[in-house]
C-alpha cells in the first residue's frame, strides 16, 4: 500500500471571483489574473504545491489523476434546482449565488474538478490503495450550504466525496475534523441530524459566519451528539489547539469509533492571515495532523483524507499545508519556516494562556458530559 496521495489540479488555481482578466472576459482559456481575486487567491495554495515540488516532498508522494464530480456525485448534496442555476450562471459569465460566493465563466466546472479531488483521496483510502491522502481543493467546501454557496465555497466538497465512498463501497461511520478557523457550517448542517457522521469544528469565537460560535448545537434527531463546535477566543495559539485536540477531539473520536477520519484543512488560524485573529504556526499544523494520525492508526487502520480548505496568507500557508503533508507522509525535508521563531514568541502570555486553558477545559466538561 503506497503511504501518502496528493491530489491537484492546474484548474483549481484558475478558478477567479473576479469576470475578466485585462480586456478578456475570463473563459475557459483565460488565465485570471494576480489580483483580480480579493482574499481568496489561488496563490496560497499554489505556493503549497510549489513548496512540496521544490523542497523534494513530491518524491515521497504518488500524484493520481482524479476525474470531476459528475451530477449523480452531486445530487447526493445537492439539490438539482441548485445545480442546474449554478451551472447555468457560470455558463452566462458568473455571479454571487449566496454571500460572499463569487464565481467567474467555468466557476461550475472548476468546483465539480475541486470535488472531485475530494472524491478520488477518500476513495482512495477507503479502497486500500493509500495510507492517507492530501486533496488540495478550490474553491473549498465547507461553508456551502445544499441550495446556497457561501464564504468562497461553491459545492460541499467533503459531504460529496464522503456520500460517494457510501454509494461505492458501503462505508458506515465518517468523522469529520474541521480546524479551519472559520465554522464548518455547510457540513454541519448537511449531518446535523445523522449519528453516522461526527462533525467537530475547532474555530474563532463569532469570526465567520459573523457572530456564530456553536458550543451549543449538539446535532438534532438521529445526529443528537454527533456534533461538536469547538469555538475559541480571537488570540488563541499554539497551545491552546493542541489542548483542545487532547481534552475534547481525540476523546469524542475514541467514542465515536470511526471506519475512516477527514479533515477539512482550512490553514487560516496561522498568525498573519488576514481573515481571522489566531496565533498558530507551521508546527502546530504538524502536530494536530500526527495527532489525528494516531487516532486514525488506533481506530481505522490509519484511514485519513485531508481535503484544503481555506487558508489567505500567501506567504505563509505554504509552510503550513507542507508541515501537514509532510507529516502525513512521515518525513521531513529540512524545509526552514522563516516565521517559525518569531510566531512561536507571539503566544499568549501566562495570563491569557490561563484564560484560554480555562475555556477548554469548560468546553471539555459540556462537550463530553
């Protein structure tokens, strides 16, 4: 079994919120240009595949082709209205269909691309034929809701390629892990009322969807329980992440009991992202993915997909999505993070570390009652 998987695709950088690139009106063979993107730039995760070329990592990976989402894949999601709008809208030259989702002409066919890579990592897990698998999607998922996108995603990427392993290969239950700094709620909401699929959210308090933090929305129904907000205060770091990981996500994956693990890996709690107010570092991505890791070798045969989500300093995710794939694939190269001792020194001090081990802990207690 060939250990780590990394899926891509050149598309994926071409998708634009921007309409035109100079005087072209942007299509299928018009490059957008730098800058006609806002804060969702392909550049971040351009520079990640860049950072996996150039400093060797790619060697000790195997890079398969991964064919697009197809309707049936999508319409275990979505509904066909919401399909047939979006894909109608992109034809005529883009649009906004939901809050703060822009697309340009062949926005419809870059995010079924994206999915698709969502689809071939976890498919490929659940098939044996890798260990853990890396898909670095764009557009991201997990803000889109069924019928409406939302916060730059498109199509719920991880619900799709978690549905279409259920329709192929019979998978039973998914946990999901959201440490993007912004809430997973497009997936939480796609199972908040199914105990087959645990959703936990470690995000900023009230960042985005503004104002929502979610410590209270437990799942309803059948999914009463298997849904677990994680939401901390702007300013937590290093240590605070990974004492969230210990005192509540690698406690309700032990109960829960996974076949397979997904995290949606939004690289946006960094220090410098422009997008939200955390302090974390290239090391604390390592760790929580070696953490994860050894949940999944403990409870699923080490089955683990790791699908990108957000992530906006250009600079500095890089650092952050190589520190993650080199751990899934159980190396190092020697890669130096230039911000790594700077960002390590802008950790909370002994009082507000105080403050921030307090709130876990009081999270921990309700979570897990």
């Amino acid at each position: 079994m060939t250990q780590t998987a990394l899926f891509q695709n050149e598309r994926c950088f071409w998708h634009s919120t921007g309409v035109q690139a100079l005087y072209f009106p942007l299509d299928r063979w018009v490059q957008p240009p730098t800058g006609s993107y806002g804060a969702d730039t392909p550049d971040s995760k351009r520079r990640v595949l860049n950072l996996v070329q150039a400093s060797g990592l790619v060697d000790a990976l195997v890079q398969p082709k991964a064919d697009p989402a197809t309707r049936d894949d999508l319409l275990r999601i979505h509904p066909a209205e919401y399909i047939d709008r979006f894909k109608a809208t992109s034809d005529a030259g883009g649009g906004d269909l939901g809050q703060l989702a822009p697309f340009s002409k062949g926005g419809f066919e870059i995010a079924c691309i994206s999915a698709g890579l969502a689809i071939a990592a976890v498919d490929g897990v659940i098939s044996g034929q890798y260990r853990n698998a890396y898909a670095l999607c764009r557009p991201a998922g997990h803000h889109c809701l069924p019928d409406m996108p939302m916060g730059f995603c498109l199509l719920c990427n991880i619900p799709i390629a978690i549905e279409a392993a259920r329709a192929r290969h019979g998978l039973g239950k998914v946990a999901i892990l959201d440490w993007d700094v912004h809430h997973g709620n497009g997936t939480q909401h796609v199972y908040y009322e199914r105990g087959d699929t645990l959703t936990i959210s470690i995000h900023q308090d009230r960042c985005f969807p503004p104002g929502y933090s979610g410590a209270d929305d437990r799942g309803a129904g059948d999914g009463l329980g298997a849904n677990i907000n994680i939401p901390l205060p702007a300013g937590s770091g290093h240590a605070t992440y990974i004492r969230a990981m210990e005192r509540i996500v690698l406690p309700a994956l032990d109960a829960f009991q996974p076949e397979l693990i997904v995290v949606a890996s939004g690289l946006d709690a960094n220090a410098v992202d422009p997008l939200a107010r955390m302090m974390l570092h290239s090391e604390t991505y390592r760790a929580m993915t070696q953490m994860v890791m050894g949940a999944a070798d403990r409870l699923c045969q080490g089955r683990l997909a790791v699908i990108h989500e957000g992530g906006y300093a250009e600079a500095y995710v890089p650092f952050c999505g190589h520190a993650v794939i080199e751990a899934l694939a159980g190396t190092t190269m020697g890669v130096e993070d230039p911000e790594l001792e700077m960002f390590s020194l802008w950790q909370p001090g002994p009082r507000a570390q105080a403050f921030q081990d307090q709130w876990v802990d009081d999270l921990a207690r309700e979570l897990l009652a």
